[in-house]
C-alpha cells in the first residue's frame, strides 16, 4: 500500500488537486481510501465520498492537529487496509506554517499556491522543506514572472523536492502527480517510522486549560521573546 501524507497552507487547495488525482488512480483501476484529518469540523470528507471512496475522519478538537495526526497514524494504516487499498491519501489541516507531518518512506506533498506571498515558502518551514513533492496551484491567475519567481523562491527552501504545477479547478498537472504516487514505493508496515522533522512542542499550563494570562500561571515548555535587554535590566 502506497501512503500518501498531504499537507500544506490553508485554501490552497489541497483537496481539490487530490480529488483529480485520485480520479486518475480510479481510471487506472488502483483502489484508493481517503481520511482527512482537521481541527473542529470538515466537509471535504463529502468532496472525497463523492469519488465513491471509503473515507474517515478525525477532528482534533482542542488538541494541536499535528500531535493527533501521528497519535492515529497506525490506526489510519490498520482501516485503510482493512478497505483493501492500494493507496491511501491522508490530508492534514494547513494550519501553523511550523506543522511538521513528513514521514520516512512516506510519500509527502506540501500543496502552496502562488497567491500566498514571495516570501511565503520560507516561512513555511518542515512543511515544505522535508516534502518530496511540492505542488504549485492557481498559477493560472499571476503572470509567467511571478510564477518562476515563486518557484525560484520554493526551490530555494527545497532543492530536493520534485515541484508540479497543478491547476485545481480543470486539473491540468494531476496526471503527473498520479503517476508520481505509483512510482513510489510501497509502506509494509508504519509502526516504528520515523518523522523527518520534529513536531512542534507544547507542553504548558494553556495545553492543560489554564486561561489566565500572565507568568504567574505559567507552567511547563514556556518561550519568551528575546526583546535585546542586558539580562541585569
């Protein structure tokens, strides 16, 4: 079984390039199973139930969606397998540009679109710099120059990654991302794989409900900002 780990910046269009692609993978006759992973609530499991494909969800509610992504990455291997899929395509919020969901000998695609700012892809961190694949969209609506620009500007972050350009709407660049997914190699197994990156810490008195501001009620894995003062002010 081949998994699939989609991340990326919020509305960039993540689920739509993976709607195209998987309708590739269909026509190609490979069973594919879906789950989106989100924070308080999704609809884009609908999106992928209309492709006829088993999907689930998992909503984080208050917890940070990345710690609930890894926390249930053995439990999405165990029921795509149990729905016999050949791929299985998980799709994680695009929330904090510090999320890290890369996994070893899976295959990772960060989705960014070209509206997002020049500079945008060297905030985007792990996300982006650990992806094999990062996918490019609504370039149809900038200038020739500002898209090899922004590409410039991704290679810079990734120089490793492969980069597509994907149009969400009509699909044009899914066919190459679909044939990217069946080069890749198969997962045996994921317990006991390993994060490329790793996730972002946050272990305090907020983690545990606390709503009180001020360091009195601080507790835990707390950073404060450096504002330059000599340490005897």
């Amino acid at each position: 079984m081949r998994f699939v780990i989609v991340a990326g910046t919020p509305s960039a269009g993540k689920t739509s390039v993976m709607l195209h692609t998987i309708r590739h993978l269909l026509k190609d006759g490979y069973s594919v199973a879906g789950c989106k992973i989100d924070c308080l609530q999704t609809s884009d499991d609908e999106r992928y139930r209309g492709l006829g494909i088993p999907v689930a969800v998992g909503l984080s509610e208050y917890i940070c969606p990345d710690h609930f992504y890894v926390a249930n990455l053995e439990e999405v291997e165990q029921w795509a397998r149990e729905q016999k899929a050949e791929v299985v395509v998980l799709e994680t919020a695009g929330l904090c540009h510090r999320c890290a969901p890369a996994v070893f000998d899976c295959l990772s695609v960060c989705v960014i679109d070209n509206l997002i700012g020049i500079d945008t892809p060297k905030k985007v961190g792990p996300m982006l710099s650990t992806a094999d694949i990062v996918v490019i969209t609504k370039g149809d609506i900038v200038s020739q120059a500002e898209r090899e620009v922004f590409r410039y500007k991704v290679e810079m972050e990734n120089p490793q990654a492969q980069i597509l350009d994907v149009n969400g709407l009509t699909g044009q660049g899914s066919l190459t991302l679909k044939n990217n997914i069946l080069s890749f190699k198969s997962l045996t197994g994921i317990t006991g794989k390993e994060l490329r990156y790793p996730m972002p810490a946050a272990i305090c008195s907020y983690c545990a409900g606390e709503t009180i501001v001020g360091k009195t009620y601080q507790m835990g894995n707390v950073k404060k900002v450096d504002f330059g003062r000599e340490k005897n002010d």
